[in-house]
C-alpha cells in the first residue's frame, strides 16, 4: 500500500486486457452479492437506487470534468513513484462526501425532497446532463481554461440549470406524488422522460468522442460542432427506440432498464475498460462500425447473462410487492453499481492491486495499435 515500483511492472497479475477481464469478473461477482444480494430487498428501490443517482453525477463531475483532482492523474499529484492505494482512497472519501453533501442539501436545503423516486427522476436527467456535457460536449468553453476543480464547478452548474429547466416540463401522472407540491403538471410525464434519458444517453455513448464510434462520423466538424450533431442525432435515435419500442409494445422496463443501460454498460466496458480488444488495428470508420456490431452482440448476450444473476433477487422482490422489476434490477446493476465501481476502481485507483492500465483511456481512433 506504500509506495509502487516506477522502473518495473506496477501492480500484480497479467498486464494490459487480462487484467481488465479480471477487475471486471472480480467486480460484477462482488457487486451482485454485496449490493443485490446482501442488503435489503426494500433498500434497493426505495432509498440505494434514488440516491446512486446523485453519486453517478458527482462521480462524472469528479471524473470528467475534475480531471480526479487533487490525487488521481490526470489532474492529481500522483505519479509511478506514489502509492495508488492512497489515491484511490482519497479520491473515494472525497466522492463519498461530496456525494453525502450534495443529498443533504437537496433533502433538508433545496428543494427539501423526500429520498424518493424524485431523486430516480431528477437524477436521471442530472446524470444525462453530466455525461453528454462533459464527455460529448467536454465542458465545452471551459475545459482546459481553469482549474480543473473551476471546470468542475461550472460544469455543475450547467448540469443543475439544463436538468432543473426540463424538471420543471415534467408531470407525476400514475404515481404516489400525482397532484403533489412536487407535481409541475407539466407536458412531459416523469416515467416516461426518465426512459427517453436512457436511450439518449445510450446513443450519445455510441456517438461520443470517447466510446464505440470514438466521435465518427462528426470527428471533421470540429469543437462544438461535432457534439451538436452528437447531440442532436442520440436525441432522434433515442426518441425512435423508446417511442417505437412503446408503440410495438415492448415493456418500458425492459426498453430502458435492460437493453438501454447495457448498451450504455458496454460502451463504457468495451471502449474504454477493454481498449477495443481485437479491433484495435481497425482505425476511423472501419473500428467505428466493428465496435457496435460487436457492442450490439455482447448485450444481447449480457441481458441473457444478467437475468440469470438477478432472477433470485427479483422473485424475492415480486413476493414483497415491491416497485421494481428484473429489468430494474438490471439498470441498478448495470449502471448504479457495476459501472461506476469500474469507473472509480480505473480512474481513482488505477486498478490497484491489479496491474495498473497502461496506455490509459482509449486508443486513439485514427492509429493502428
């Protein structure tokens, strides 16, 4: 837990990939026993899965748009020379924090909600907000400008402007708080918004700089330009999947929670956990189309694979009659535990004890690796 090794391999067991497939096993084992299994059914709707949304965009925040400063690189101090161990726990205990802050203020300050599906609803248009601004739009004018701990403050505040600008759109039609003081009675139905907001974030991912298409085919349209057309075109894809799939009379749960969250799940896995592994010497259009044909396969076969892991859990929560579903279950594991923890394990700890990731990020979509 002191310091690493700068001259030789950092961390143990097999380098690069394998070491990627390992965290992930590791990670998707000990999330679905900790954080399915071993708490309280009633936990995961009604109080785990709203408050995760608040940690998602501050950990995005931290991440994205923070640069994982003071500690982790590429903003923080640390260096082969310095111990990942510390950090990582650094860079948790101040996301814990910020997290814990941020729910406090939002409970008992602003707007003074109850820890409810408000949250689910809310945090699921802050959390698209997070990902498509500073990742699609990369905290465009300020990223770079600033301290990063500045372009992370200005980011929060485009986040809580643009999602509190739509909130108020929303109504709480066929739910508990229908006709409440919390009920815009708006045109836009909160359910409904809310698996609109997955789907979109699913497209922008596939669209995004960063993952599956690495930004292809708006990468000559330059800075903003390419996130407008990013933007506008998750937009149209999502509205098309979750209104048709709607109309055809797919569930909505099974829509958003199973199928979007995977793909969102998989982009981040395939793109940047596992570096395009078997594509990497495809460049530009070429690994764009190979990296969703193979993204498209694979959660195909995780929603095979998840409702296989989560199947107990979710007939222990249909006997207690609580308000969740398999396919709820799904995007709890999918994007509430198992992402983030990959997200925080790689950037905040770089992948301690394993061997740490090297080159870090994705392969640059235009070279051959």
């Amino acid at each position: 837990m002191g310091t690493e090794n700068p001259t030789g391999k950092i961390g143990i067991g097999p380098e690069g990939r394998p070491a990627a497939l390992i965290q992930f096993v590791v990670f998707a084992i000990l999330s679905a026993l900790i954080f399915v299994y071993w708490v309280p059914p009633a936990s995961i709707p009604l109080t785990i899965l709203p408050a995760t949304l608040i940690m998602l965009i501050t950990l995005g925040l931290l991440v994205l748009a923070g640069d994982c400063f003071p500690w982790a690189p590429p903003g923080g101090n640390w260096n082969p020379s310095k111990s990942r161990f510390t950090a990582g726990l650094g860079m948790t205990v101040l996301w814990a924090i910020f997290t814990a802050l941020w729910i406090v203020i939002m409970e008992y300050v602003y707007p003074r909600w109850p820890m409810s599906p408000l949250f689910l609803w809310w945090g699921a248009l802050g959390f698209g907000t997070t990902l498509l601004y500073c990742i699609n739009w990369g905290s465009w004018p300020f990223k770079g400008k600033m301290h990063p701990w500045l372009t992370m403050l200005f980011s929060l505040i485009v986040v809580v402007v643009v999602a509190s600008v739509v909130w108020a759109f929303t109504n709480l039609a066929n739910s508990p708080l229908a006709g409440s003081p919390f009920d815009h009675k708006g045109p836009l139905n909160a359910d409904w918004l809310t698996g609109l907001v997955v789907w979109i974030i699913a497209w922008f991912f596939v669209f995004s700089p960063v993952f599956c298409t690495q930004g292809w085919p708006f990468a000559k349209w330059g800075h903003p330009g390419a996130a407008i057309g990013q933007t506008i075109l998750a937009v149209i894809l999502a509205y098309i999947f979750w209104a048709g799939g709607l109309a055809i009379g797919v569930s909505p749960s099974f829509s958003f929670g199973a199928v979007g969250s995977s793909v969102i799940l998989w982009c981040l896995a395939y793109s940047w956990h596992f570096q395009f592994w078997g594509i990497t010497k495809l460049t530009g259009g070429s690994r764009a189309i190979a990296a969703f044909v193979i993204i498209a396969v694979i959660v195909v076969i995780w929603v095979f694979i998840t409702r296989a892991i989560l199947g107990a859990a979710a007939a222990t929560m249909a006997q207690l009659k609580l308000p969740a579903d398999i396919n709820i279950l799904t995007i709890y594991f999918n994007l509430c535990i198992l992402g983030p923890a990959l997200i925080a394990h790689n950037a905040y700890w770089l992948r301690w004890p394993l061997t740490l990731p090297t080159p870090p990020g994705t392969p640059p979509p235009n070279e051959s690796v």
